[in-house]
C-alpha cells in the first residue's frame, strides 16, 4: 500500500494588493511579533484593512487577494500528478509553496523526501557564469553536493545538448538552451519528489521526447512527479491523476481524464452526455430540435473517454415538430482542444425522414483515427433549400478525451517514442517493406 509523501493541508496564500506594508508602524510591529511567535499574521484577513488603506482607497472593498484559498489533498509515493486550471488559478503558487519558495499564509504542508522542482526559466541560475558553474550553482540550491554532481556531470551535460556552450555564460543562452540545462540538473537530481512547472512548453519536440521519457522513467521507479501544464496531451500521456485549480480551490481531484474534462467544461453538467430538454433548449416552437447528445462506447455505455485503439459511436436524438419539405440531416464538428476543425459528417439526406417526430442517429467512429488528447463535438440540425438553413447548433456540445496507454504501445505502435506525435488524426495506415535485390 502506497504511503502519502505529500501531504497539504488547508493551505491558503493570500497576497496584498498595492501597499506592501501595512500602512503603520505600529501594525507591522504587531504583525512582526504575531509571526516569530508563530502565530497568524492579524492582518491577513480578507476585507480587512487598516485606517490608512480605507481613507486612501474607500471606493476598494479589499486590499488583499487570495492566490489558495484552503487548499487540501494528498499525494501518494510513485504518484504521477497534473496540476491544471486557467491563468491565475493558483497552480504556479501552490509548487511555490511545495518547493519552499514561499510560505503559505496558513495551513501547512507535510513532505516526506527530497523535492527538486523546475518552476521558472532561469531560477536559481546567475546570468553572469557559464554553464558548467551554473550546473553545481543550481545543483547545491538543490541540494546536491559537490561531488554528487561531477559524479553525474557528464550524464547532466549530454542529456541537455548544451556541451558546445558549457563554458558560455548563461546569458548569451536562449531560453530553450536555460531551460534544458535546468531541466538536466533537477531530472538527475536523487529526489524522492520532482516538481515541473509549465517550462517544458519553451524546448522542442526532441527536449520534450527527453523529458518525457526521463519523467516516465522517474515515475516508474517509484518516485512521485507534480507536473503543472497547459497542454493536455501531455497530462493524458503521462499522469494518472489530476487537481483542477479554480480561483485558488480545487474544482475537481479526480482521474487525468475526467480532470482533462472538467478543465474544459466547468460549466457543463456532463461532458460526454447533454440533455438539450432538461437545459431548456429544445425549444417546440421551431421547425426541429436537438434533444440529447452522447458519446457511447462499443459496448453502448456512455462514457467520458475512449481508448484511442477502440471504436466509438456519437448519438443524438433529434425531433421535427412538423412536416418538412426537405429532410433535416444531424450533423456533428469536431474540433481539437487548440480550436482546430477536424472534422463534420453528417448522414446522406436519403437516410433522413421528413415527417414530423422523433428520431435517433448514431455516428459509428472507428479506432485508430483520433490522436491522443481531448476533442470537442458541436451537434447541429440542418437542411439545404437554396442555401444551408440551420435549424440547431450548439457548439462545443460534447467532450471526449481521447487516450493513449503509453506503456502497452511504447513498442508496438510508437516504435520506442515517447514524445508527443503531432496532428488531429493518427490513423493507423497500412505499410509494407520489402527488400531492394
């Protein structure tokens, strides 16, 4: 049984807005003595201020701003963690506050082994020396002694490219070539804990190959690995699990999948299934109307993701309110998680009926087409008399995560690969080799 190695409990940072101080001498002494007593700083309330502030800022409800707001999970050993929200989630303050940055405002974490953490582009690195003094500079912020890191010194230079420039200083380096010289340093660092930050979106398609590889290589000997990222093919690929940050609280803890899709549908009840009746949407007074979608595995159940080597079916039930002299067709868009058009199909006309009622349609989707990552379905109704007439469309109806298990296809599909294969569709296409006599 897997043991917690992290453990954050009611955590909350709270950042003050304007003035760094408190506006009086008298105030930062009190606060001063609350904190090397251990005790809460008295002033770190939310919409509370002092005299000073609400004379220079009456129209301000409050000078302060929570980043966390009582913040509280635990992280398992060899657990491969996604930390995911929008912009100003929390998600950069909460690795902070694990790595030891920062100090939480209240609450407290419990850690059980060495972390290395990559946050930022450059930290802990002086712009002025080279490369190679920069690695046991960042090696010893991390807790490596010296002898430690010329043991591994050889393995850190090769894994990060960067052999030519070794004796450069770091600030003639581009920010891929920092990046990839701190990701080396913190990867081959002992930890029982490593902790990314987005810093991976700077390097190319070859440095995150090897950061992959060497981050699934942490993972499977039982280290635990936090990684913070935009892109959700790579939680998909790489985590089990995953924490969606909201205004500084969890909005879901949770698989990587259904984490992926709370990330992209935090207004919707269901991502993989939406019920237009029960919404208000399937409105009686048009020509047609949508009134469900879903998303349906082979075996008929509706489900939030799909094993991309599996078939899928969409479904939709449509009604038309009367007669029409055109046969209405469904229609469904799909899109990826950047806003690329995949693709629209829609039935022949033939297939569809004209007479008023209520009807079901399903798309069969076969395996092997869909790459990795997540994908919205827009559902619409439509028919064709001198022009497109759009009868209902609602964008982004549906989502599905589409996903991969690295470990079983690393050799067999990937060809030992372990980097990210780009495009929409990832079809798998009949090939033959033969010998040249």
């Amino acid at each position: 049984m897997s043991r917690p190695v992290i453990h954050v409990e009611s955590i909350s940072k709270l950042y003050r807005l304007g003035q760094v101080s408190t506006g009086t001498i008298a105030h930062d002494l009190n606060r001063w003595w609350h904190r090397v007593r251990g005790r809460e700083d008295p002033y770190a309330k939310i919409a509370l201020s002092n005299d000073r502030e609400r004379k220079a800022a009456p129209q301000s409800k409050s000078a302060y701003a929570w980043a966390l707001n009582d913040v509280n999970f635990k992280v398992d050993q060899g657990d491969v963690l996604g930390i995911i929200g929008r912009n100003g989630a929390g998600k950069s303050t909460l690795l902070k506050i694990l790595s030891r940055v920062t100090t939480p405002t209240s609450g407290r974490i419990r850690v059980k082994g060495r972390i290395a953490s990559l946050l930022e582009v450059g930290t802990g690195f002086h712009q002025e020396l080279t490369g190679r003094e920069n690695i046991f500079l960042n090696g010893a912020i991390l807790g490596m002694g010296r002898r430690e890191i010329t043991r591994k010194l050889d393995d850190i230079v090769d894994f990060s490219g960067c052999a030519a420039y070794l004796d450069t200083p770091v600030k003639r380096y581009s920010s891929g070539m920092t990046v990839r010289l701190a990701f080396a340093v913190a990867s081959h660092l002992d930890a029982e804990i490593l902790i990314i930050d987005e810093v991976l979106a700077v390097g190319d398609s070859e440095f995150q190959k090897k950061c992959l590889g060497k981050m699934n290589a942490v993972a499977s000997q039982g280290r635990t690995v936090l990684f913070v990222t935009h892109n959700m093919g790579l939680i998909s690929s790489l985590c089990r699990r995953a924490i969606v940050l909201e205004q500084g609280g969890i909005a879901a803890d949770t698989t990587a999948s259904e984490g992926i899709l709370a990330y992209y549908n935090r207004d919707k009840a269901s991502a993989y299934r939406v019920d237009f009746e029960a919404l208000g949407r399937a409105q009686s007074g048009g020509a047609a109307t949508i009134l469900e979608g879903s998303i349906v595995d082979a075996s008929g159940r509706r489900v939030p993701e799909i094993d991309m080597r599996q078939p899928f079916k969409v479904k939709m039930r449509y009604r038309l309110n009367r007669d029409m002299p055109m046969a209405p067709f469904p229609n469904f868009h799909v899109t990826d998680s950047s806003g690329n058009q995949v693709l629209v199909s829609s039935p022949v006309t033939a297939q569809c009926p004209t007479k008023a009622g209520c009807y079901e349609v399903d798309c069969h989707i076969p395996g092997n087409l869909l790459n990795n990552g997540a994908y919205f379905i827009g559902l619409a109704l439509s028919y064709i008399d001198k022009g497109v007439h759009v009868l209902f469309y609602e964008r982004e109806a549906l989502c599905v995560n589409v996903i991969e298990p690295v470990e079983e296809t690393l050799e067999q599909w990937r060809n030992g690969f372990a980097g990210i294969i780009p495009g929409a569709v990832r079809p798998r296409l009949d090939w033959s080799v033969t010998e040249i006599k």
